[in-house]
C-alpha cells in the first residue's frame, strides 16, 4: 500500500470528522476536549521543569547571607544585610534588613531603591496579607510604612511572602555570616555541588510517570469517543464499496481529526491556564505565567506523538471489528479475550525492575531507563489487565432488579467500552498506593527526632545581650498564651584565658529554670552546682575547683576576642544530679544562680527563653513573636517539632500533590466528557425504555451500576498492582516491605470519590435524554 493511498483515506476520515452534521461535530468536539484535556497537562509538564529553573536562578540571583571565609572590609560598594525572617500562624515570610555603607552598594533584585529606616518595600502576596482583617498581628510586628512592591526578579514566586526594611546600626550588633552579613554583591559565592540522594532521584522518577501515564491512558480513550455511531458509518462505506483496509484508514482519519482539534484546545487550555497560574496556589505552590514556558523539543514530541497515537490506537481498536456492508459484527458474542499476553506486560515490567532489588542508596543511581520502563510496564498492565477482568466477572453475574439486570446486560455486551472509561482511574490510584508505599517506606530515613520535649516547653527564643534577660522574661510572661517562662543565660569557662584544653559550660537561671535541667539538693540565689551524670561533659569534674580562677569566654558569642573575663568559684559547689532539660538532653557543668555571677561576664553570655504556651489561645505563637519583636528586629523564634524533614524530601512529596491534584482534575473532567458521549450514545435506547413504561429512577441506578461495577473491578486490580509496585520499589531502595494501608485506603476512596461526583453531575443530562421525544428522527 502506497503512501498515497494512506493520505487518501485519512482525509477522507478528516473530511467525514467535519462534515457529517452535527452528529460529527459533536462527536469530534468530544473527541477534541477530552484529548485537548490530556494536551494541557502534558505541555503544563513539559514546563515544570523550566519554571523550576527559573525558581532555582531567582532564588540563587537573591542570595546574600553566607559564610565566607574572608570577611569583606567595609567599603563604598558595601551592604550590611541582617536577617529578619518570621512566620506568621504557618506561613513562613521572608524578611531582610538592609543598611548600605556606600553609595554603590548592591540593589536586591526586585528593589528600586533602598527603603529607609522606618520604610518597608513587600510582595505583593505579603501586602495583601498585612492589609487583610486577618493580618492584623502580623501588622504589629511589622509597623513600618510600606513604600513599594518586590518585583518578580526578586520572588521564586508569585505566593511568597518577603519584605526588605531599612536597617541601622547593624555593624554594632556584629557580623557573624549567619543573622548579620556584608556583601558586595548579590548571589551565591559557593553554588551548592551536593549529589542528589539516589532514593530520591528514584522518587522523582516514579512521580513524573505516576502522573503522566493516567493522562496517556485518558488521550487513548478520548480518540475513541464515539465508537459505536462511527461504526455505523464505517458499514455505509462498505456497501458503496470500500474496502475493509481503506475503511479502518479512514476511520482513523476521522480520529485524527479529533486528535488534531485537541492539540489546538489543548494549547488553549493550557494559554488559559498559564494566565490563572499566578493567581492558584496549591498546597502554597504557584508559578509565574512567564515561567510556564514548554521546551520547543518537548512541544514538537507532544504535537507529533498525540495524533501518531490516535492513528495507532484506532487501528488497533478496530482489529478485530468486522465491517460488513450490512452492519458491523460487534454486537454479536465478541471472542474471549486471551489473558496470556496481557500477563506479559507487567511480568516483563517487574523483570526490568528486578535487578536493581536491593541496591539502596549505598550503590549508586538507580538506571533511570529501567525504572521508567518498569513502571510504566506495570502500569500498563492495569489497562490491559482491566477488560479481561471486568468480562469475565460480568459474564458470571445473573439476576436481581431490573436496574441491575439492565446494567449487567449492557456491560455484557460492551464490557470493554466500560473497561476503558475506568482504565485512567485504575492507573491513578495503583501508581498512587505504590507512591505512598514508597514515601511511607523511606519517609523515616529523612525524618529525624528533635529530641525537644514539647509538652514542658513549645518554643525558645534567643535574647541578645542588650536586652536584660529578666526584662524579656517579665514581658515573655505579660504575653497573652505564655504559661511559663525558663530563663537560662548560658556560655562556657577555661582554665586558661587564652587556648583552654578544658571547657565546661555554665547555666544561669533562677531556681525554679535551674531545676528543669538537673535535680537539685536546695537552691537560693548565690549558689553554685556542678553537674553530674550529664551528656558529652568530661571537664567539668577536673576544673570544679573551690578557690580556683576559670575565665569565661567571649569566643563562644559576639563578644571581642581576648576579652575573656576571670572568675573565681566560690568556697561553697554543691552538687546536682542531670536531668533530661526541654531540648532533649542532659546538661552539664555549672550551673549559677544570678548573684553567683560577675556583671562582667555579661558579654560571654547568651541568653535563651524556652516558652510553655497555652494553644487553646487563639494565634499564640505569633503574640510570642510580636513581643519578640518589639525587642530586637532582628529575633526569630523557634517554633519546636518533635519531628522534622528534610527539605528535598518534602519539597518532593509537596510536588506530588499539586500534580496529583492537577491530575485528579484531569480525570473528573475526562470521565465527564466521556460519560456523556456514552449516554449521548444510548439517547435513543433510553428514550423506548421510557416510552415502554420504565421508571427513570430504575434507568438512573442502572447507569450508577453501569459505572459502580467496573470501577470496583478496576480498584481492586489497582491495589493489587499498586501494592505489588510499591513491595518492589521498597526492596529496591532496601527498605522494609510495610503496607501503608491508610495510604491505600485513602487513595482507592479518592478515586471512588471521583467517580461519584462525575456520575451525579452526570445525572441531570441523563433526565433530559429520557425523555419520549428523544425517539424522533430526521
């Protein structure tokens, strides 16, 4: 067969696409959205990886604070730079103090201009928060007159909150790299080379075909919207004399003009999208649209691969559909399905996936080819799995209601139209389950305990040492929520002023703060403890002389070098045994009640607050930072977890969300198209049911049947596989096989929970087809 030929015929299926009334317009508009649906999602994901660049380069472009070895001398292209971060209720805000020292010190990017003492330039994201009612807190801590907007060089995205303030007097608070920096310039000196954690470039991997093999599925079936009208006409070809070959060409034409439209509404689905990104946050993720640019390559793939499908699909679908003259030969008892080969796919998908079982973190990169494949194998064994499945137990139900029976008949006689409509679901959720599996699996190597003790203490704020330690205490305490108060101001001693061998730290609080470090005998103030049965201390045994001199030490805070300060330990140590303190373990050294301690030793000193709160006062933890603030500008107090994550991890699972979401959205909108091109299909068949006396409720469960069956066929097939998926993901990052079953569960009732929703807003256009009117022709 020529090419000439081929393109002959495929036109012709075009032509017959445009030009078969409104039946064909109809057909080819389903046929358009539901590809043009797939389209949009597949150019949002040939994006993501540009706009996770662009993130990447503006969040490089802006930093500042970092340590450097050299420190840079003040000079007229100097900027001090302090870092005033806070969070407001869960919303992390990022803030910076800014002091130039010359007149060509650098502009952040996103500023115009410096802000002056008592200015402030904001994100838009954090203006429209201060100027809300529910900012009103957050105002408090942040009074400055606000002067200006961030542009976008300045913010990884449109729903960060940052702010830049004037600042002075920094340089007097001392530069340390870490809260207080000068710079010369803006951006990172030492880009990070860190290798990324091969378990991670493996979960990385499985979420990008997790999320994209749901939408192929779902273009797969939109191209064959349609089938049994389209199959009609195919019969009225042959009988003017086509051949059997030209026929299925020009019923893939017809597919392809489908196809066709779609990548046209699919590039507007996404334009339109791209305009709204901006404005949507999902799990606090946005973009900027001038981010959400495709790679052309990637374009092109997409625009060649979607209408190449649509051919291939087709005439696959149509191979063993016989095409007569007189009608086509699908409405007699098809040949059942063989299920051999349809083991074949996932068996040869756990073969690419086998070799790698155990080889961990510890050996290297997982191949990335294998593991694409694999996965992929497995998942698309769902969908040739499914209508083997669902034939055979359709084929062995029998009597009930009528609705039943109506639903179990019509199954029967086209159990592979409803296999399709739930093949895209069953891929979601069996890559879904095996997702968490492996996230539930390895979530505890990227978790780690904090050790805090959160139900003694629930946050620790640092007190620079202008601030008189028992003046922040008392405002501490006049705060709304603050249930109790530990004021330790805390440093180390030597036995030598310069280049100490022994050091042992020092505690100075008041009794009641002394005695939630270590049990004490008695205690007033002016007495001195040693510790014992401590963590990490050796020293303190050997220099808790009576009568001997030790120095503190201003090394260990901001204070001047060589400053360090004798002291003399009192005729009179008492003894005191450790216990576990609020951060999770046992202090030693010394502890000193206030009267014990020198006033010059003030500078060695740093002083920490550890706060008991009461959380059923509402929006605490940001009183406690506002009165924070009102001290010292440049405080960030520290909320306690008793656990935490690392932030490649949770940036992953956070970006497994919003693509499931966007592919859960997806799926709803498909299904919907899908299932009213069925019952566009059955308008006729419904309309004599109801002419022959058949109550619309009885229609109406048979169509919730129709659906219920096949999807709980297809939920069970994808735990099965999911589970299996995600056993075999785990031995491959060597990691204990566990079942998140709450992680499966959810994601089986999600998936049922879409449906559900697809079929009641289905429902209204079901009473309208039923109606007896429905019957007339033209």
């Amino acid at each position: 067969m020529n090419l000439r030929q081929w393109s002959r015929d495929l036109a012709m299926g075009v032509r017959f696409a445009f030009a078969g009334g409104r039946e064909g317009w109809i057909r080819a508009t389903l046929t358009a959205v539901g590809v043009g649906l797939g389209v949009a999602l597949l150019l949002l994901t040939t994006a993501i990886p540009n706009a996770l660049a662009q993130r990447h380069d503006r969040g490089d472009a802006r930093t500042d604070i970092t340590y450097q070895e050299t420190p840079i001398p003040k000079a007229a292209d100097t900027l001090l730079v302090g870092s005033a971060g806070t969070t407001f209720r869960d919303m992390d805000i990022r803030g910076r103090l800014l002091e130039p020292e010359g007149p060509r010190a650098p502009l952040p990017p996103g500023l115009d201009e410096f802000p002056a003492v008592g200015e402030m330039v904001v994100s838009p994201a954090l203006r429209k928060v201060l100027e809300s009612a529910d900012g009103k807190l957050l105002r408090e801590r942040l009074p400055d007159r606000i002067t200006g907007t961030v542009s976008q060089d300045g913010l990884v995205d449109p729903s960060e909150l940052t702010f830049f303030r004037g600042g002075a007097d920094l340089a007097a608070r001392g530069i340390d790299g870490g809260t207080i920096a000068r710079i010369d310039r803006f951006g990172d000196p030492q880009p990070s080379t860190e290798r990324t954690d091969p378990v991670l470039l493996l979960l990385i991997l499985v979420v990008f075909v997790v999320l994209l093999m749901p939408v192929a599925v779902f273009i797969a079936a939109a191209v064959r919207f349609g089938g049994e009208r389209r199959d009609r006409r195919l019969a009225a070809l042959r009988l003017v004399g086509s051949d059997s070959r030209s026929t299925r060409r020009i019923a893939a034409g017809e597919a392809l003009a489908g196809a066709v439209l779609g990548l046209l509404l699919g590039a507007g689905f996404f334009l339109a999208g791209r305009q709204l990104a901006g404005s949507i946050v999902v799990w606090r993720v946005s973009v900027f649209p001038s981010d959400l640019n495709p790679s052309p390559a990637l374009v092109l793939l997409v625009g060649l691969a979607v209408p190449a499908a649509s051919v291939l699909v087709t005439l696959f679908a149509l191979r063993r559909v016989v095409i007569e003259p007189l009608g086509v030969v699908r409405t007699a008892k098809p040949a059942r399905r063989r299920l051999w080969w349809r083991l074949l796919l996932p068996l040869a998908g756990l073969a690419m996936l086998y070799p790698m079982v155990g080889q961990g973190r510890d050996g290297g990169d997982f191949n990335q080819y294998l593991v694409v494949g694999g996965v992929i194998m497995l998942l698309v064994g769902v969908t040739t799995l499914l209508p083997w499945i669902v034939e055979a137990v359709v084929g062995r139900l029998g009597g009930g209601g009528v609705a039943w029976q109506l639903a179990v008949r019509r199954l029967q006689l086209s159990s592979g139209m409803a296999a399709r409509m739930v093949n895209g679901i069953a891929v979601a959720v069996a890559g879904a389950i095996a997702l968490q599996m492996l996230f539930a699996g390895v979530e505890s190597d990227y978790t780690k305990d904090t050790g805090y003790d959160v139900t003694r203490a629930q946050m620790q704020v640092t007190i620079r040492e202008e601030v008189p330690l028992g003046q922040a205490s008392e405002k501490f305490r006049q705060t709304e929520g603050v249930r109790e108060v530990y004021a330790y101001s805390e440093g180390y001693v030597g036995e030598r002023r310069k280049d100490a061998q022994l050091t042992s730290q020092v505690t100075v609080g008041d009794c009641a703060s002394l005695r939630e470090v270590a049990h004490l005998p008695s205690c007033r103030d002016g007495d001195v403890f040693t510790v014992r049965g401590a963590d990490y201390d050796t020293d303190t045994a050997k220099i808790a002389k009576t009568g001997r001199t030790l120095y503190f030490d201003t090394s260990f805070t901001n204070g001047p070098k060589g400053a360090e300060i004798p002291w003399v330990l009192p005729s009179e140590l008492k003894r005191a045994q450790a216990r576990t303190d609020p951060t999770g373990w046992k202090r030693g050294g010394l502890l000193l009640t206030p009267k014990a301690v020198p006033a010059a030793a003030a500078p060695a000193l740093d002083g920490q607050l550890y706060l008991g709160l009461d959380e059923t006062v509402p929006d605490v933890a940001d009183r406690v930072r506002n009165t924070a603030a009102a001290m010292d500008s440049l405080s960030e107090p520290m909320v306690w977890h008793s656990a935490e994550q690392t932030d490649r991890f949770t940036a992953i699972r956070t970006g497994l969300f919003v693509g499931a979401a966007c592919v859960l959205a997806l799926i709803g909108a498909s299904l919907l198209v899908s299932q009213l091109e069925q019952l566009r299909e059955r308008k006729k068949l419904l309309s004599s049911l109801v002419a022959f006396g058949t109550r619309r409720r009885t229609l109406s469960l048979s169509v919730l049947w129709q659906t219920a069956i096949p999807i709980a066929l297809g939920l069970l097939l994808a735990s099965v596989v999911g589970l299996t998926l995600g056993a075999v993901l785990l031995r491959m990052t060597d990691t204990t096989v566990r079942v998140d079953w709450p992680s499966v569960l959810s994601m089986t009732g999600f998936g049922a929970a879409v449906v559900l929703v697809v079929t009641l807003l289905s429902l209204p256009p079901l009473l309208r087809l039923m109606r007896p009117d429905g019957l007339r022709t033209e």
